[in-house]
C-alpha cells in the first residue's frame, strides 16, 4: 500500500548553493534525505511528492549554511507487520595495556586480545 506522509524537517544548505534556485535545491536535499530511505513509522520513502510550507531560514554562528524548516508531502510504500530485528551490542575484541605516562619506553603493548 502506498501512502503520502506529511513530514517536518531541518535541511542545511550550504553556502556554495546559495547562488542556485533554493526550491531546486529544498527538493534536491530532501530527495538525498529520503528517497529510498526507510523511515520509522512511515515505510520505505520512495520521493518527494511536494513541499507545503518552508520556515525562516537561519544561519548559525560557526557555519555559514542556512538551515531552514519544511514541511513536505513524501510517497512512501508502507509495510505493515515487518520488522527489522535488533542484534546484541558487541564487546570491542581488544583493550588498551599500559599507560603513556608509565616511565621507560612508556607504552609497550597497545592491544591484547580479551
């Protein structure tokens, strides 16, 4: 079953862009954001349908992009009843021995197996 999903989202634009259409590109980094993308509660995304609303566009101190809210209609495929199993978290294989502030040749053996 196919569904068109309302959605709210931030997108960056950077700086290298601005000289492009900013609605060319809204609907480019949407499409990157979702387009083939499983979305929790939604379904596979297949496209960007249509963007409803765009909010004020912000640049933060540090970054030159602008980051900007919208809101927009994405098709989806919806698939009730799969699930995506979840494994066990995995010990790292190896631990750190020794210490660099040991005196001497410092740290002799970076890993030892557990």
């Amino acid at each position: 079953m196919f569904v068109l999903t309302e959605m709210r989202d931030n997108i960056r634009i950077d700086p290298r862009w601005f000289e492009e259409d900013t609605g060319e590109r809204i609907n480019y980094e949407l499409n990157k954001k979702f387009a083939n993308k499983v979305v929790h509660g939604v379904g596979l995304c297949i496209a960007l349908h249509d963007v409803t609303q765009v909010g004020d566009s912000y640049i933060f101190p540090g970054d030159g992009a602008a980051h900007l809210k919208v809101q927009p209609h994405v098709s989806a495929a919806a698939i009730p009843g799969v699930t995506v199993p979840i494994s066990e978290p995995k010990e790292a294989p190896y631990t750190i021995i020794g210490s660099i502030s040991e005196s001497g040749l410092g740290l002799l053996s970076w890993w030892g197996g557990s």
